[in-house]
C-alpha cells in the first residue's frame, strides 16, 4: 500500500455546489458568487460552481446560468459544472464559462435511480457520454463514482464493483477517478482499501476522494486518501454539504479543517487559513446558522502574544 505522504495536495472547493444544493436556505445568486470569490481568494483553483440539473429536484441550483454569467474572469480558476446527462452537459457548455464538467456514476442501482433516474450501469454509460461531449467542445471532465463506500439503500458496496466502473470509465479520458463516501459512512480502513486498489486499476489516472464528515470520520479519512495515493481534495468552507437524494448525507468535510491538518503536517495545499475563516464567518451569516467546521469556529494554532514570548523566555 502507498504510505509515502506528498509534499502537496491539490483542494477541490465544492461549497458552491455540493455545499449549498440541499440547504433550505435559498441562497441568492449575488451570494454564491461573493463565495466563489472568496474561495478564489482564499487560493482555491479548482471550484464546483454550480450543476446543471433539474430545478425542480434541486431548487438551490435553478440559477446555475445566472451564476455562470457573474463567475470571475480568471485564467487561473478551473470553474467546474456538474451534470448527471446530456442536457446538462448541453446547458453547461452553453454557458461558455465553464471549463470542466463533472459527471456522476453510482455504485448501486437504487441509488442510481433515486440520484438521476438510471441503474449503476446506466450511470457509467452516462458518465462516458459526459466525458466524450466534454472532450469534443475542446473542454476537460472529471468523473465521481458516487457511493464508493456504502449505500443509504442497498448497504455495502463491493470495492470489486466500484473498481469495474472505475476502469470502464476511466477509459474515456476523464481528467482523474473520484470515489465518494455520499452518505458518511467510510472508515480510513476502507478508504485506504479502495483508493490504493482504485488507484492502481486506472493508474497513470490520479485519484481524488470525496468526503463527507456525517460519522465524524472525514479528517481520519482524508489523511487515510492521501497515504494510499489520493492527490485531490474536495472539501467544502464551513463543511456544508449534502445529497437531497441520499438521508442523513450531511456534512463535507470542512476545507478549513483540512487546510488546518494538512499544513500543520507539513502538506502544502495553496490555501490562505486566514481567508478561509473569515469566509467562514462571513457564511454563517448567509446561512444564518452555525456551520460544523471547527477551525472556522476557533481559529488555526494559536499565536503567543508577545508577552507570553518574553515570558516564555
């Protein structure tokens, strides 16, 4: 198993998109791009900014065009958009501002069904179609296989299953594998299992992980992701985050704690701790609630003051 731990790790911030969709809050247009900006400022590169789905299903992202059109004019942000099929690929490009398309497998059929109306299988053959489409108007595609590590619905998934839709997907370029714990259930065991055996099956392919902290095992998991060869992050300011479709799947893990653990282990990841606790605090107030990140709510290591310095010495 890979254990050698990387001098950087490259963060995905995802609260704009995978952090808000199942808020009951709506956020204002206005207020997701001020996020996008402070994310950028913060030094994220790689941002889900919205998904093109129905908005029916998903209310929070009805103004995926609006927000597209307000996005920052950087050359140096991948702005990424999610979508589950053709029309939201179709809706995505559109836009002209987005750069990436993220495309969805799930590891079970029920699950598939309830998340985008497909089986399993249906979901790889989607996610394929996604990446080609994306490749021919001259942009890049993620793909995420969603319920890598358990299902709200049909329970454990076999690690075998998830490598199969790995390497089938894999095979039609996408920039890199996700795996997702969508419902919080992983454990570092686990993580580090399938991210090792993932990693190998679709290698020179990097692997990303995404987390959710719903059991409290996010950080334990991600430190677990990285020492099996895992090279992305996706995290979420204030660990906001959720799926409408999977119960109980609360919680991202919380960028700023993960900024927090990975930098103080000597990991670098780009990202400015100051900015992403005032960010932080700035969302709390949008969403008028206290977020679970706990580095948001008391800051990074503490710094002595100068007479605890002459004191110490």
């Amino acid at each position: 198993m890979y254990t050698e731990i990387p001098k950087s790790v490259e963060i995905v911030e995802v609260s704009p998109r995978d952090g808000l969709q199942n808020e009951q809050v709506q956020v204002g247009t206005a207020d997701k791009l001020a996020l996008i900006s402070n994310a950028i400022e913060a030094g994220a590169r790689r941002i889900e900014v919205t998904s093109f789905v129905n908005p029916r299903a998903v209310p929070q992202m009805a103004d995926a065009e609006e927000v597209c059109a307000g996005l920052p004019q950087r050359d140096d942000v991948t702005y990424i958009g999610l979508v589950m099929n053709q029309r939201g690929a179709d809706r995505a490009l559109a836009t002209g501002r987005i750069d990436q398309l993220g495309a969805v497998a799930v590891g079970t059929d029920t699950f598939a069904m309830r998340n985008q109306g497909q089986t399993s299988d249906g979901s790889v053959e989607a996610a394929i179609a996604i990446i080609e489409t994306a490749k021919s108007a001259g942009k890049t595609a993620q793909a995420t296989i969603g319920a890598s590590f358990g299902c709200p619905f049909e329970g454990e998934v076999a690690e075998e299953r998830v490598i199969d839709m790995a390497k089938a997907i894999a095979e039609a370029g996408p920039v890199e594998m996700a795996l997702a714990d969508t419902i919080g259930v992983a454990n570092p065991a686990h993580v580090a299992s399938l991210v090792a055996k993932v990693r190998e099956a679709v290698a020179p392919l990097p692997v990303r992980i995404h987390l959710h902290n719903t059991r409290g095992t996010g950080l334990a998991n991600v430190w677990a992701a990285i020492g099996a060869g895992a090279t992305t992050i996706d995290a979420s300011i204030g660990g906001l985050g959720g799926c409408p479709f999977a119960p109980g799947a609360a919680g991202n893990v919380a960028t700023e704690d993960v900024q927090y653990m990975l930098e103080r282990a000597g990991i670098e990841t780009g990202l400015k701790l100051d900015k992403l606790i005032e960010t932080h605090r700035w969302l709390t107030g949008v969403m008028d609630k206290e977020l679970p990140a706990m580095v948001g709510k008391v800051g990074g290591f503490p710094k002595p003051s100068e007479k605890n310095k002459k004191d110490a010495a």
